[in-house]
C-alpha cells in the first residue's frame, strides 16, 4: 500500500479539565477495543518497563487516564511552566513491532493549540493494512466522533489530504468523513456517497467502501466534487481562532 493513510479527528478551542478529557479518552478506548483485537492493549512511555512489554500498559480507567494527562501538560522551554490554555498531549501505542499509535492534544483554549486525536501506524504495518482495508475504520471513525465530539474527522491518505486542502483552517475530506451538526446543514451529496448519523452529533459521509488513492483520477474528482459542494454549503471554512485573552 503505497498511500499512507491516517484517522484524524480535530476540533477548535474547548477548555476542559484533565478529569473530562481522561473521560473522553477512556470511552474511545473502550469503543476502539470492540472494533479490533489490535486495539486491546496500549502501552506508554516511562522508565523501567519490562523488556518485553513494548512500554507501561495502559488501562482505560478515568483515574489513570487523568494521571497521564497531567504528565503531559504544555510548559515553556524557559522554567517549565506550565502553559494552561494549550491543555494537554499525549501518546500511546499498542505492540513492538508494526505498532499503531494515538497520538491526541485536548483541552486546548488558546489560539496555537488545536485540539485533535490522530491514530496512525508508525512504520510499515500489515495490521494497518488490514484494518485500512475493511470496515472496522468506519467503527474507529465512529468511535473518535463519538467520544471527542470534535468539528470533523476523516480517514484518508496524506496524499489526497495534500491534494485537495486549499488552506490550513478547514475541513479535510477523506473517502470516510465526519461532520458536526455544528458546522451547519448537509447538502445534497451525489452518489455513490452515503450518509449516515452519528447519533446525534454529526454525520458520517462514506465517499467508497474501499480506500481512495490520490493515483486514481475517479477517487480524485469524486472527492474534489463532495468538498467544493461542502464548500458551497459553508462546511469548509472554519472561522478564525480567538487569542484565549478575548
């Protein structure tokens, strides 16, 4: 597989304790666990882990959870104080070899610190291929939506990502995306894209039940032609963030 693809989930400024993040993190990891037996065990970094472990296990208990966000508060290069409005970040992966990551920023207010949660493989990994390749992404999308209630989220390769975003500050398009009720009303999309409800928060667009290359001129004009319809509905652009002094 020669594109590199990656979930995303992003959202802007939301001022939220360790405590409700710990709390979010624990449901996605809960959720992620019943889509894959890949996703059942992750681990973190920190000293003095057992050789054979790839790090220090992780449970998904708010308590812990809470913990290890502490330890990744933003500080300044200077003294190592602590930058509140930048909330927190964190990372966490699931084997030795052909791992997987989470990799996750939360609880940010300011106007540098965009909140996301992107999980990806770090190297080459036939597990990624094989979860990229079936309908468990659509569950772990589902399940990033559900328990970060972000603005978007989307499943694509980095190469179509490059191709089609025109601008830093808006809504990236894959061949699985998510959008919040919050960026406004859906509109008529062309098939063979399909649309589905997110409860009650947002809605998942599934542009091909199979991965989109950004090599293929069809997966290409398919997914420029949803993001301009998007565009024109006004779910593109997202506004400018705020200095956290205003």
């Amino acid at each position: 597989m020669q594109d590199k693809y990656y979930v995303g989930a992003y959202w802007g400024a939301r001022q939220e304790t360790a405590l409700e993040c710990a709390r979010r993190f624990e449901l996605l990891l809960h959720m992620l666990a019943r889509c894959d037996p890949a996703f059942g065990q992750w681990y973190r970094a920190g000293r003095g882990f057992p050789r054979e472990l790839p790090g220090w296990p992780v449970r998904p208990e708010m308590k812990e959870l809470e913990s290890l966000l502490l330890k990744g508060k933003h500080r300044t290069d200077a003294g190592r104080k602590v930058i509140e409005e930048m909330g927190f970040s964190q990372m966490v992966w699931n084997a030795k070899k052909e791992a997987l990551m989470i990799h996750f920023s939360c609880g940010g207010y300011s106007w540098g610190g965009p909140n996301s949660c992107v999980l990806s493989p770090i190297g080459k990994s036939a597990v990624w291929e094989r979860l990229v390749r079936s309908p468990v992404l659509t569950e772990v999308l589902t399940s990033m939506a559900t328990a970060w209630d972000p603005d978007f989220a989307m499943a694509s390769s980095s190469d179509m990502v490059d191709l089609m975003e025109k601008g830093e500050l808006e809504v990236r398009v894959g061949w699985l995306t998510y959008l919040s009720r919050r960026l406004g009303r859906l509109p008529p999309l062309p098939a063979p894209v399909r649309i589905e409800p997110v409860g009650t928060l947002g809605w998942l667009l599934v542009l091909s039940p199979e991965p989109m290359t950004a090599s293929n001129p069809e997966h290409v004009a398919l997914t420029a032609r949803v993001r301009e319809l998007l565009d024109r509905a006004g779910l593109i652009q997202r506004p400018q963030p705020k200095p956290a002094s205003e």
